[in-house]
C-alpha cells in the first residue's frame, strides 16, 4: 500500500503546480481609465463597457472631454452616463482628429 501513495502524492503536487501555471485574463481596472491612453482591453474589461462602445471609444481619439464621446455621436448620453465613473480624460488631447 505504501508503494501506492509516493506516485498519488507526486501526482497531487504536479497538479497543484500545473494549476498555478493556468494563465487567468488580466483583471478588471481598479479605477477610472483614461480614455486617450488604455489599451482596448483595458476598455473593454470595464464593467458597462461593451466590446463595440470599447472599440469606437478607442478608434475615436483623442479626446478633450468625456462629452465628446457625445457630441461626436461615439456613445449616447445613456451609454455615457453609465461608463462615467469608471472613464476619465489625461494623456494627449488636441481635441478632434
């Protein structure tokens, strides 16, 4: 029986190791992106933020203003009210394109 238990017990550990080698996505943002600088992943991992809102936002810089995403017909005012909080505006902004 004690010949049995060495290869359950190494067999145990090369699992738990292989388990720590099992690549998780990135986490979500912590705080509020700024929009002329993340990375489209870093977009679309927000809450509220739907891969297509992530690509206009990102394909639409720079910006000067969270407005913008508005007035340049990029995000409704609905979307915009509900991703406010997690955005905000640095980086580069020389206004439109």
């Amino acid at each position: 029986m004690t010949r049995f238990r060495l290869p359950a017990i190494l067999a145990a550990l090369l699992l738990v190791a292989a388990c720590g080698l099992v690549r998780r996505g990135p986490p979500p943002p912590t705080g509020p992106l700024d929009v002329n600088t993340a990375s489209l992943g870093s977009l679309e991992q927000l809450p509220g933020v739907t891969p297509s809102m992530a690509q206009r936002i990102y394909e639409g810089r720079p910006y000067g203003s969270l407005d913008e995403l508005v007035e340049r017909g990029l995000l409704s005012e609905r979307e915009l009210d509900r991703v406010r909080s997690k955005l905000r505006v640095g980086g580069p902004s020389k206004g439109h394109r």
